[in-house]
C-alpha cells in the first residue's frame, strides 16, 4: 500500500490600492504555523514572489482576485500553496 503524503498549507496575498497614479501593492504571506509576514521588499511582481516561494518548494494550488472599483480601485488577489510536510 503507498504511503500517503501530508501537506502544509500557505497563501500569498496581493493587494493592490489607489486611483491613477497614485497606488500602492503589497504582498503578505500567511505561513503554515499562523504567522503573518509583510514581504512586499522582497520583490515588486507576484511572480517574483511565487518563483521565491517555489525555490523553497512550494507549489501554487489555486488563484483567486477580488476587485472593488466603487470608490478608487482595490484588487486582491489570493495565491494557495501547498508543499509537502517536513
């Protein structure tokens, strides 16, 4: 019988705030163990972040985006991760 493989769980979270010029993207990475950590200095584009997080050997299980233009312009998008438990 094969053995089964157990996993950790992480997301990545982009937002995106402002109107025109005037914007502001971050980028915020909820860990396994529940911790929550701004990483926006480490790179300007998600998939910079993704490609950081991938070396580490996480892999991207879903996407999703939220976008609210009402008053300016807000967008969210989540990136699900998954690597194997160590």
């Amino acid at each position: 019988m094969g053995r089964m493989v157990a996993w950790e769980y992480a997301l990545l979270v982009r937002r995106y705030q402002g109107q025109g010029r005037n914007f502001h993207v971050s980028f915020v990475w909820y860990g396994p163990d529940g911790s929550r950590k701004d990483i926006t200095a480490y790179g300007d584009t998600a998939i910079a972040h993704l490609n950081r997080v991938g070396r580490e050997g996480w892999e991207l299980v879903s996407a999703a985006e939220d976008v609210n233009n009402v008053q300016g312009s807000t967008e969210v998008h989540r990136y699900h991760l998954k690597r194997p438990l160590r």
